[in-house]
C-alpha cells in the first residue's frame, strides 16, 4: 500500500508524511531527498552549475545510496549521512535545475518505486500522485498560503519569532520557488486537497490517518 502526499515547499510534507508513516507502521520515503542527494553529490564535484550535464548528474548520483533506517529510508552519500549538506543552501539553490532533468526524474522515481513494491510506504513529493505512483490511495496535496509557508520555514530555522521583513524576503524566495518547479507539481484529479494555512500540524496529521483508516484500505 502507498500513500501519496505532493504539496509545494515547505507545506509541511515530510514532516506530515514521517508521522502519518509512524502511526500506521509504514515506511516514508523522501522523494525531494533524492534529488537533494544527487544534487549534494553533483556539488562535491565542483564546477559552474549551469555548465551541469544531466551525464554528469547521474554520474554523481552512483554516490548516493537509498538505506533503509527505523522510520523509512535516508540517502546517503558515499555511504555517509549529508543531512546538513543537503538541505543547505547551495543544494537548494540547484536543486530544481537537478529535478527538471529527464534522467534524474527516472532516476528518482525507480527507487521510490521500488521502495513501494518491497513496503507500505508514505511518499512525500511533487508528483507521487499523478507520475510516480499514480495507484497510491488516498493521495493528498498538501497546500498553505507562500506567507505561511515562509513564517514556517523561518520558525524551523530560528530561534525566535521572524519579522516582517525576513517574512517578506522567505515569502519572495518561496514564490520562485514555486515557479521554479511548477511542471512538475501537478495535483492528481483524485486527490484529496488540504489547506494548512490555518491547521495545526497535530490536527493535519489526524485528518489524514482519519482519512487513511475511513477508506477501508488495509490499515490496523
Ligand atoms: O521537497 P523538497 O524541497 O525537498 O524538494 C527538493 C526539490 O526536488 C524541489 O526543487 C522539488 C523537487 N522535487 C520534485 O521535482 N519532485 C518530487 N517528487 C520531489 C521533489
């Protein structure tokens, strides 16, 4: 069994989807990792990124290794966690580019795949629902306005609350963001959308295991 949980960025997908994965048993599985992974793995090798070749990322990319852990399944690079690398700013800065290559997508999508066909698994992504596993039931689009989205991912950062202007400056970088990786971020016809802007995390968590558990698919 897969459930499918696509939304833009920081809409609170793979926090969501690593606890909906904890409270049913299933595995989660990362699909943005993946291509942070590779991306981490194409910025060791140095070099302008707009000089990347999609060659020179999937060659790369052999240093990234999908592991399985307690939870789910983490990239590792050359057979080390890159945590911080991969969700620094130089990754994010070039991890679109990375995500519009044609072979990084196959590349993606055959271990997420595979992960799917050996576990029940919650995948969180851009286009688990319509392109990587169009069967997943029930498939969720998670959505909140860019000035949320951008006051979350500042509170993740920050020890104290943003101001207005770092709001205003995340809020721009957000907006490009989804811009960046619109092709990409296709709602499925089915899926089931949910707005956050004014949700607790707690209380999205639930609706969806509350959803899960009401579609009579096979969940304790
Ligand atoms: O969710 P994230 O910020 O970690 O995603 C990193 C990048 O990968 C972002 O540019 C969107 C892209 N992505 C994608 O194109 N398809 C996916 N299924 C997951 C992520």
């Amino acid at each position: 069994m897969a459930i499918a949980i696509d939304g833009p960025a920081a809409s609170g997908k793979s926090s969501t989807a690593k606890a909906i994965a904890r409270e049913l048993g299933f595995r989660h599985v990362d699909s943005g990792a993946l291509y942070r992974a590779a991306t981490a793995a194409r910025v060791r090798q140095g070099g302008d990124a707009e000089s990347w070749t999609e060659e020179s990322v999937l060659a790369a990319a052999r240093m990234v290794t999908l592991v399985p852990t307690e939870l789910g399944f983490t990239p590792l690079l050359d057979g080390e966690t890159a945590e911080d690398e991969m969700r620094g700013e130089e990754v994010t800065r070039h991890v679109s580019l990375v995500a519009r290559m044609p072979a990084m997508r196959e590349w993606v999508n055959a271990q997420v795949r595979k992960a799917a066909h050996e576990h029940d698994v919650v995948v969180d992504g851009r286009d688990i629902g319509t392109v990587v596993l169009p069967s997943a039931r029930p498939k969720i689009f998670l959505v909140a306005s860019p000035g949320e989205r951008a006051k979350r991912r500042l509170l993740e950062r920050h020890a104290g609350a943003p101001s207005d202007g770092e709001i205003a400056e995340e809020t721009g970088r957000i907006v490009l963001r989804d811009d960046m990786d619109a092709a990409q971020s296709v709602r499925a016809a089915d899926a089931i959308v949910i707005d956050t802007t004014h949700l607790a995390q707690a209380e999205q968590i639930a609706r969806i295991v509350a959803l899960v558990r009401a579609g009579g698919w096979e969940v304790q």
